[in-house]
C-alpha cells in the first residue's frame, strides 16, 4: 500500500537518476545493493554465534563470527562487481499478434570480466537467469505477453545479481527502450469486399457472394498453400482438400474500415484476418482506414505496413 | 524465488563435503551411533539424488526425528544441556541433509553446519581444532555459492572451492581487526558447560595412591612465565588447595576451608615474583600460585588457607596474573584455638605412630626442633621414593612408617602431618604441583599432571605457617630435578606411556620440536584463547596508549573500512581500464591509422573507414581489410571472442604500414 503510493515518486526518481537509453554499462549510479531475506537470515546466525562467543568466552567462537562478518562485507564488493561493467543493448523485438508471447532481445555483454547468475525480467514475471562468460556477451530472448495491440513497452526492465553467496542483491532497473508490435488478433468473418472506383457492379455482386465463399475443394497438390488445407474433411478422412477459393482475379479489392459495423476493436481485427488471407493468396488489395489509405498493393512489404496501421491504428502514439 | 528452485549439483556436493568435514570432529565426544546414522542417511540423500530411491515422507521424517531424539535421550540421558544439545544439533543437521530438495533447505543447511562448527569450539579449542575448522567453512561457503549459480551453468566444484578461498582470504583482514578490536563483554548468562568428566587431575580429597596414579599422566597442567629470571626449581611449590581433614583413610578438604572465611592475615614482606599463569581447564575452581598469592583478576579471592579460589570452576583454559611474596609470614598472630581444625585427629588408629609422635614431644618440647627430628628420621632411615608403594591395610601410617618405608609424596605428607598433629603442632597436608619443565623458546615453565605433589605445612605462634617437604629428605632428586630423575632406578616413569615424547627428552632434536610445539601452543592460549577483557585492554594499551571508547570505536570502524577499501582496489583494479578488448583493438587501429594521416570521420562506421583506409593505403589494404573483418565478425555477427586473434591482426596492420613520424602524433 505504502509502496502504491510512493511509487509515482519512484518512479520519476528512476527516470531522472537512470535515464532511457538503447544501451547501458552498469556502474556505480546505476547499481543498488541491499541484503536479502537470506542475508538477513545470516546476519540473525551471526547474532546467534556472537551471544554463544560471549556467554563461553570462546576466542575461536569470536573469530568464527567475524570471519563470517568479514565475508559478509567483502560480499559487498563482490555481488557489486559482478554486476558493475556489464552492457546491456537493446535488440529488436519481433512482431507478434494478440495472444501472442511477444520476444525482446536483449544482448548482455562482458566488460572484462565474466559475469554468473544475472537475472533479467519484468517483475512480478519470474526472472530468467543468464551467465556472461569473460570477454563474451550473451544473447537473452525475453518473453512478454502482448495483450494489446499497438506498441508493446515493456518498461523498466530489472536486473539483478545475487551471486556469489545470495545473502545480497544488486539490482538496477533498466529502460532499454525496447519495444514491439502488436497486431491485432484475426477474427474470421464476413467481410464486405469494395472494389477499386469505378467498377460498382462487380463490387456489388462480390459483396453479395461474399469473399468468404469458396468454389469448392480441390484435391491438394504439392505447392498448394498449407493454410487453405482443409482439416475439418481431413478428419473426416476425405483425404487432404484445399479450399479453392473464388477467384477475383486481377481486381483490386478495398478493405473498408468504415464498412464495416461493431466496435473498434473487432473491425480491426477482422480487417487484420483479411489483410492475412489475401496476403496468403497473393491477392492485391487497398486498406482504407479513417485518414489513411494504403495501396492498392501486393506483397510483404504491404502487408506488413497495413498490419502495421491496424496495430497502431487508434492506439495512443 | 516463489517456486521452490532445484538443488545444483555443485550445492549438493559442496554441502555432502561440508557436513562431513563439520560432523568429523564432533565424533570424539558425542556417541558413536550417530556415524551410523549419518552414512544411513547420506547414502539416501545420495541415491535420492541420482533417483534410484524416494525422498522420505511425512511418517519416514517424523519416524526418523523420534530415533534421532530417543538416540539422544538414551546414550546422554537428557536432552537439556550441551552435551546432549550438541547431539540434537547434529541429528538435526543430518536429518535436514535427506529431506533437504529445494535452495531453501539447502539454505538452512548451510546456516546449521556454521552452528556445529561453532559447537566444535566449545569441546577443543586447540590450534589444530582452529585451523582444521576452516576446511569445513570453506566448504559450506561453497556450497553456498553453489547454491547461486545458474540452474544452467556447468560448473566444475573446484571453480566453487577457489572462489570461496578467495573470499575467505580477501576476509581475513577485516576478521583480524573485528578480533582485535571488538570489545569483549563478560558472559550475559551462564550456559550450560561441556562435560568435563573424563579429566584428570587433583581432587579436593586424597588417599596416598591418588597422586601416584596422577603421575601417570603428561597431560600440562600449566603454563607460567615468570618477569625476571626463573626461580630456583626447588622453590616451585604450586599450591592447589589445603587438605585438612583426616579420616583415618583419606585428606579431604576442611569444612571450613570450602567457604568463603575472613581473608587470612598475611604481610608483604620480601622481593615479590611476579608471573603469568595460562591453566587448562580443570572444571574446579582453584587456580595455582607460589605462596603467598595475589591475582589481578575479580573473580577469584584468596581462601582462608592461602589458596586462590575463583567464582565459577574453570572450565575453559584460563590466564591470570599472579604476584607470589615467598617470604611473607602467614597468619603469625592468629589464636591458637584457632588452630584446632590443624589438629583434628580420628580417635583410633595407628597406634604405634601415636606413640612415637608423644616420645618425640617428650624429647624435643621446641616445635622446630621436633619437625628437624621427624625431617632427618625420614633422611637417615632407608626409605624408598617409589610409584608402587603397596597396597596399605588397615593402619596404614604404621605400616608405611615401621614396616615397608616405600612412598610416594603423598605417603610421606600425610604421615607427618598426623605425626604433628599427635604431637600437638597444628599441620596441614597441601596439594599442588611441583617443579615444572622449562622451555627455553618461551622462558616459562610447563606443569604437567605427573608434577602433582603433596607437602606438609605447620604453624607455630610467632611464626606462623612453615612449609615442610618430607618427600626431599627421602628423595631430593625429585624436588632439584624432577619425577623421571627421581625414578631413574625405578624406570617407572610414565611406564604406562612407552611412546610419549616426553620419555625422550634425551633426544635433542626431538625435544627441541616438542618444545617449539609447546611454546607454540602457549602463544596460542595466551594470545588468542586467552584474548578476553583485560588482556584486551593490555594489549590495546600497549599499542595505542590509554584508550577511551571513542577512540576504541573510531579506530575499529576506521580499520574496518580501510581493510575494506584495500580489498576493493584490489578487487576492481582502477588503474585497469576496463575496457572491451575489441573495442581496445580498434582504437588502437584508429591511432595507427591516424599517424598515416586517416582519420576516422564522426560517424564513420568500421567497414567504411576500413574500406577508405584500404583505398588510401593499397599497399596495407589486405592487413587493413583482414582486421575490419576480424573486428566486424567479432562484434558484431557474435562470433565468439578471441582478443588474441583481433590482436594479431592488428599487429599486422602495424608491421604492414611504414613507419613516418611526423607526419601525425596524435
């Protein structure tokens, strides 16, 4: 409750003391060091020791006790050092859809030294440990669920070492800048076809079949695209089908954001489905998105600018 | 660490050697089915581990902790107390070690081995116990490490060992100060004690065979080390303790004496000596000083017969400081009524003794001349020194006196204190020690079991008490020399010991190694064992002056931390850039390059400066080109990093371009 409300101070704290960046050395700034619930454990054992010292006047006792002290601290040091120099560089973070496990990657580099059990992640996420040996870097694919379209910012990212003994914890909070998209989640379903202007007849006869409607099945041939298998007839042991879809060749189709009805969420993602399916068939096509029109086009390049718009579109920044 | 995590490997080996390596000493006192139920439970931890078998259930963990504290209960008949705290602990300890499965257990396994080790202390404190403590902490440090690695790294257990080393080595500096500097308390509550049944040593009553049976033994007794030169060896009459009552069989001590009298009166008179005394631990009160005895610490009052008697028995090797006065009077005005306790008698009994002691009274009425007269009976009549007097009967003084004339000390004490007493003369038979090795390493003497003696003293108005030593009419090779010289006919000395170094004495070198262990292990006792309260504060005196408690915590935290910078210079090494080596390489290629005139362009990437240099220098292009590549590979197609390989490269950049000074120095 106490740290709900300190948070925003902590925050801004954060952002002014660690600023934003694509890569970051670890130093003394940026690196904090407290013990841990096991540090304390063995700070209450010491106590322990230090009272059966006393109360038996044993010397031996007494210097057990502040060997074990004297480690303690010169832990200090330790645990420091094995996070002090280390570079972390932001790598890019894939595409993903909704649902999606979205990966970052993260290059953990060596400043000299080799560096044992770092643990990166995004609390409360369990953190995911890594070794960087001497000289050498690693590479950490980190996993976020995207959730939401648009852009996927995991934020402050938390490293931290309890190496070598566990009984402190270095930590420093990161913002690599990471970040990736997310594109809507495809939704299967009717979708009103406008052709290109000028050509309302056919336009009006595709949306009346609707571009969902297939010809028939084929039998599948090799090159034949995996997606348009039909499973449902494989199950039930009509062999392998294709889905042969209606062929509207040659036309330019406009996927339509306006006409389509629901709420915003649900366009998009049906919008998304289509942009994938008439990718898949190499079929060129416009988007036409408030303010926005993309195409007509086909290709990579194309679908992945109007998935693109899709996952930014509406989406605060 | 929500989720329980999974033991390393390397934590579990690390804990299996630690636990050995902590339980190991512990098995010369506590009982030995514990071995058995240690290797029981370590092989099921070891197959539990490689899965040949389970981990034990609720009813197997609860039926194990019952045999474990019935085990306890039975072999030390309590579970209360140290001995028996001891055995729990360590049942505890091996207990935890098969059930143990996640970090956490491991965790709290770590923390109970530093407990056993610290319990180990408490029943041996030598220097051997001390040093050989350290192997088990090193382990379970490493187990602790272990405990940290990543699930995923293989890591060989001596990388885990070499870097617990290091932290122990690296803290050992700021261990050194804590020990020297941190104030020492005196108890806060008494605890309970190891059990010291088993040691030997005088008893507060004895029968003439005691202390023959005590000259079997060499175990030391004490250390002094005497200010000034070493006194004469026949003046070494250590006092224990008085023996005042005689029961017809056996001295014991006097009722009296056990509590605590008025101090006797005594004046300081003569040249003091002053000295050190480091005893072992006795588990009974008395502490040994020459006559008459002053000690400087508070716990530990002179009794009414002139022995020193400290609070609580000493069951821990214990220094004091004494200051003896040899040629002080002792109770010189006392009443003679308060004698009486000096001339109790039982009413029957050695008939014929009591007879001889009256017809010496009748002939010497003077007390001097009547204890010369009993002096030069034992040096004239063919008395025998001997550690196998024979069983005595019923009036034994009478046999010992007129039939068999073979004693040992404490024959020849107790028969003439009775033949004072019969005579009237107050006497007393006094325990103690006599003599003592001295060890030329360390100017003192060492005091060993088999130095143990009995003497009489008597007392006589004006004078006082005057001690009397029958044994050196009989035997004055005991008294100048020593028990083994006094035995030489004999050849008893320790003849129940045959490999005792101490029978050796004659062989130099062997001598000389046990005398620097000796003097070893006495700066062991005096200057680490014995590092507590006063000799602290001597200690810190004689190096710092007169230190108040400011002073005391401000050199204490100011040490620490200057320990503590020293041990982070050496750990991060400043005056080391530590700089990515490839990112080294290039700069250096950079200045290479620049002393040809080239310079990189802000923003200029690698290749495209490589690329420039190559068409500016076509006769280096291909070292040139061959280092760019390295360097772009390395950095950044993640190819594993050879410093040496991008070194080499470079070097050959530098053999390929001609040397031109001047042209750039930058």
């Amino acid at each position: 409750m106490l740290k709900a409300r300190f948070a925003p101070y902590w925050n801004r704290w954060l952002a002014r003391r660690l600023p934003t960046a694509p890569q970051v050395t670890l130093n003394q700034r940026r690196i904090f060091i407290v013990p841990t619930r096991v540090g304390a454990a063995f700070g209450v054992a010491l106590v322990l020791m230090l009272l059966a010292a006393i109360n038996y006047q044993s010397s031996l006792a007494y210097g057990l006790t502040f060997l074990l002290l004297a480690v303690f601290l010169v832990t200090i040091l330790h645990t420091y050092r094995n996070l002090a120099t280390l570079v972390l560089k932001a790598g890019g973070g894939n595409a993903v859809f909704v649902g999606e496990h979205a990966r970052f990657q993260v290059r953990l580099e060596s400043g000299g030294r080799a560096h044992q059990a770092i643990a990166l992640g995004w609390p409360p996420e369990p953190l995911e440990i890594y070794d960087v040996p001497a000289n050498g870097a690693w590479e950490c694919r980190l996993g976020q669920a995207a959730v939401r379209r648009g852009w996927l910012r995991p934020g402050r990212m938390r490293v931290e070492t309890r190496f070598p003994l566990g009984i402190l914890v270095a930590w420093s909070w990161v913002d690599l800048d990471l970040a990736a998209l997310v594109y809507p989640r495809p939704l299967p379903g009717e979708l009103p076809l406008v052709p290109a202007a000028g050509d309302e007849e056919e336009g009006n006869r595709a949306i009346g079949r609707g571009a969902d409607d297939y010809q028939g099945l084929k039998p599948y041939q090799p090159g034949d695209s995996k997606r348009r298998l039909h499973w449902k007839a494989y199950s039930r042991g009509q062999g392998l089908l294709v889905k042969d879809f209606a062929a509207l060749g040659g036309r330019e189709l406009w996927l339509d954001y306006e006409s389509l009805s629901g709420d915003m969420e649900m366009r998009v993602s049906l919008l998304c489905h289509w942009v994938l399916a008439l990718s898949e068939r190499s079929q060129a096509f416009g988007l036409t998105l408030p303010g926005l029109h993309l195409g007509p086009d086909e290709g990579e390049a194309h679908r992945d600018a109007c998935l693109r718009a899709l996952a930014l579109f509406g989406v605060a920044r | 660490m929500s989720t329980p995590q999974a033991l390393p490997r390397v934590a579990l080996t690390w804990l299996l050697v630690a636990q050995a390596l902590a339980i190991l000493p512990h098995f010369l006192h506590v009982p030995l089915w514990l071995a058995g139920f240690w290797l029981a439970c370590v092989t099921w931890r070891v197959q539990a581990f490689r899965m040949k078998v389970g981990y034990p259930g609720p009813t197997a963990k609860i039926a194990l902790v019952a045999v474990a504290a019935a085990g306890a209960y039975v072999s030390r008949g309590t579970l209360i107390g140290l001995d028996g705290g001891v055995v729990l602990l360590i049942a505890a300890f091996i207990l935890k070690m098969v059930e143990m499965r996640s970090r956490r257990d491991g965790l709290v396994l770590v923390f109970l081995g530093f407990f056993v080790v610290v319990t180990s202390y408490l029943f041996d404190d030598s220097i051997a116990t001390a040093l050989y403590s350290l192997l088990p902490v090193t382990a379970l440090l490493a187990a602790l490490i272990g405990l940290q690695q990543s699930p995923g790294a293989v890591v060989r257990p001596q990388a885990t060992l070499r870097l617990a080393g290091q932290l122990l080595l690296q803290a050992l500096p700021l261990m050194l100060l804590l020990f020297v500097f941190f104030p020492r308390m005196e108890p806060l509550w008494s605890l309970p004690v190891p059990d010291k049944k088993g040691i030997t040593g005088l008893s507060d009553n004895m029968s003439p065979g005691d202390v023959a049976e005590l000259s079997q033994s060499t175990e030391l007794v004490f250390r002094a080390r005497f200010e000034g030169p070493l006194p004469p060896r026949r003046d070494l009459y250590w006092r224990a303790l008085t023996l005042e009552h005689y029961d017809g069989r056996r001295w014991s001590q006097g009722y009296a004496a056990q509590g605590y009298g008025a101090p006797p009166a005594w004046r300081r008179q003569g040249n003091p000596l002053r000295y050190s005394v480091v005893m072992q631990p006795t588990a009974k009160p008395w502490l040994f000083g020459l006559d008459v005895a002053e000690t400087d610490r508070d716990d530990v009052r002179q009794m009414s017969d002139f022995r020193l008697q400290r609070r609580r028995p000493v069951d821990r090797a214990l220094l004091y400081q004494v200051t003896s006065w040899p040629q002080a009077p002792r109770e010189v005005n006392a009443a003679p009524q308060g004698m009486r306790r000096a001339l109790q008698l039982p009413s029957a009994g050695n008939p014929r003794t009591r007879a001889w002691a009256e017809d010496l009274r009748a002939r010497y009425p003077a007390t001097p001349d009547l204890v010369k007269a009993v002096l030069a009976h034992f040096r004239q009549e063919p008395y025998v020194y001997t550690l196998h007097p024979g069983e005595g009967g019923a009036d034994d003084i009478d046999q010992f006196l007129f039939e068999t004339r073979r004693g040992f000390c404490a024959h020849y004490a107790g028969a003439m204190a009775f033949v004072l007493r019969v005579a009237g003369i107050p006497a007393r038979v006094v325990a103690g020690y006599q003599g003592g090795e001295p060890n030329a390493a360390g100017n003192y003497i060492q005091v060993r079991q088999f130095d143990a003696h009995a003497w009489v003293e008597y007392w006589q108005p004006d004078t006082g008490w005057v001690s009397a030593d029958p044994t050196f009419q009989v035997s004055p090779e005991r008294i100048e020399q020593g028990l083994e010289e006094a035995l030489a006919k004999e050849g008893t000395f320790l003849e129940d010991s045959p490999l005792s170094p101490l029978r050796y004495r004659n062989l130099g070198w062997l001598n000389e190694l046990r005398m620097t262990w000796d003097n070893l292990n006495y700066g062991w006792q005096r200057w680490v064992l014995g590092y507590q309260g006063e000799q602290q504060l001597a200690f810190l005196q004689r190096w710092f002056g007169a230190v108040d408690g400011r002073v005391f915590a401000l050199s204490l935290v100011g040490g620490v931390g200057l320990a503590f910078a020293v041990v982070a210079l050496f750990l991060f090494k400043p005056w080391v850039r530590l700089r990515d080596p490839q990112q080294r390489a290039f700069r250096d290629f950079e200045i290479l390059l620049a002393r040809q005139g080239l310079r990189r362009h802000p923003g200029e990437g690698p290749r495209d400066f490589a690329r420039r240099a190559a068409a500016a220098l076509p006769r280096q292009a291909a070292a040139i080109d061959a280092f760019a590549h390295l360097f772009e590979a390395q950095r950044y197609a993640g190819e594993p990093a050879a410093s040496q390989a991008l070194r080499d490269a470079l070097k050959a950049v530098r053999r390929a371009l001609p040397w031109r000074p001047g042209v750039s120095s930058s």
